[in-house]
C-alpha cells in the first residue's frame, strides 16, 4: 500500500467554495492507469490531476471519475498552484508536458496564474435537430473545436436561464456541450455540460477557454477578453489570443491538503 499526498484547490477563484475544485496528486512515478482512475473515481470531482517530475518539467495527466481526459485548464492551474505554494517550487514559470496535448507552461504573476496552452482548431457548423433537443432556448450558431461542441444562443440571459437534458446531450459526438453567448459586464460568459465524460455540468473549465476565446477575438474584434462562467459555483478568466496559443489567467486557492492509502 502506497501513501500519497493529494491536494483540492478550487481553481479560477478567489476564495474557497467558488470557481472549480481539482484534485490533484503529486508523484514520484506513474501509477498503473487503473490504479490513476479509480483514485479519480473515488475524489468524484471534475478532474484530479497527476503530475510527475521530469528534468526541469513535469508530466501531467487528467482523469475525470470515468476517462482520462486529453486537456484540463482548472486542474492545471491547481497543479501549478499546489507546486509555487505547497511544494517549493521556486521559479516563475513552470514548464508541464502532456502526451496528450503537449507543452502547457504556466506563469506566476501578481495578477494570478497564466495559462499557455495550445489554441483549438475551430470550424462552424450546422446546427442540427441533434443539438436543438439538448436545451429549452434555440442556439443561433454552432462551432466544431477537436473535442467539444460549441453552441452560442443570443444573449447572457439565456446561458443563466438554460435549462438542459444531459440525456440527449450525452449523444452528442464530442466530449463536452459548451454554451456561450455575449456578456453584459465580461466579453463573454459560458457553461459547459460534459456527461459524456462523467461531468454533468463542469463549474469552470479552463480548456473550454481554448476554444471559446478564437471564437469571440473575432467576433469582438480584440484579442484579450474577459470571460466568466455561469456555473452555480461560478468562475472569473481573462483570456489572451496569441496565433497558436491562448494564454488564461485566474487564481486559485487551496481547500484541502491530506494523505490518500492506496
């Protein structure tokens, strides 16, 4: 039996019970995968992340309680956080690798942590009777990313106001729903509906980020907006499009540190 520490920091906030809570997991060597999914099953939470020291990065890894998953914004941040803060990490800048999604750096600042991850590859779509049955208001566009579906309805009332049904979302062929309209007093404003992950309704999702932020650059015309989604836990972003990459911006504050026995 393996005694491993493990942290939950609720990500994209400023104080606890807000933003996105993310487990995660520090190692010295990876863990058999079954063995990463079932303590991910058993925090029940959105993602818990790994990460392994390698050199001057560290490997990371996401598991909702169902699948890995291929990129995770809040439990990247958390991961960074947990390291600046609780495990001595002394630089500015920490440098993560992802078999999945590759180089994600992350940058210490005053104004919080920064994101640098790659920015998706969006393409306008139809929107279909498949889509229109998975909520009470009628979208006015839809967009591809390389995992989810981005639908965009016409005003923040109606991402408040949405009313869905996780049933007919889970047949959608993507790993999430991510509903997004103009905001009021931010840029934009978004919710996201993952059950075919496991997330019935993820409280901020950082990843979503990627793909939202090219959508709006252009649709507002500037590169660097102000993001909120509308979850009940709620969370705050600032987004920068830079060509390939996207940089993210938000705090992150730590809940729990313990001992897990596995």
């Amino acid at each position: 039996m393996k005694e491993l520490k493990i942290y939950q920091v609720d990500a994209f906030s400023e104080k606890i019970f807000g933003g996105n809570p993310a487990a995660i997991v520090p190692l010295t060597a990876w863990l058999e995968d079954g063995k990463l999914q079932k303590i991910a099953m058993e925090n029940n939470l959105s993602e818990t992340a790994f990460y392994v020291k390698e050199e001057e990065q560290y490997q990371i890894r996401w598991f909702t309680p169902k699948v890995e998953v291929d990129l995770c914004g809040h439990a990247t941040l958390a991961s960074a956080h947990v390291l600046f803060e609780h495990e001595g990490f002394q630089r500015d800048i920490l440098h993560f690798y992802s078999h999945r999604s590759g180089n994600l750096n992350v940058k210490k600042s005053t104004i919080g942590l920064t994101l640098d991850f790659p920015t998706d590859t969006v393409e306008r779509t139809k929107i279909s009777n498949e889509m229109l049955g998975c909520f009470t208001h009628k979208p006015i566009e839809a967009y591809r990313g390389k995992t989810d579906l981005v639908l965009v309805f016409q005003n923040e009332e109606d991402i408040r106001q949405l009313q869905f049904d996780l049933e007919k979302i889970k047949l959608i062929d993507a790993r999430g729903v991510i509903a997004t309209a103009k905001g009021e007093e931010v840029d934009f404003v978004s919710r996201f509906f993952g059950p075919q992950v496991g997330v019935p309704e993820d409280p901020v999702t950082g990843s979503a980020h990627t793909t939202l932020t090219p959508i709006w650059a252009e649709k507002l015309g500037k590169n660097k907006l102000t993001a909120r989604q509308l979850s009940q836990r709620g969370g705050a972003l600032t987004c920068e499009l830079l060509g390939e990459r996207v940089e993210i911006t938000g705090k992150a504050v730590t809940y729990l540190e313990g001992r897990i026995f596995v």
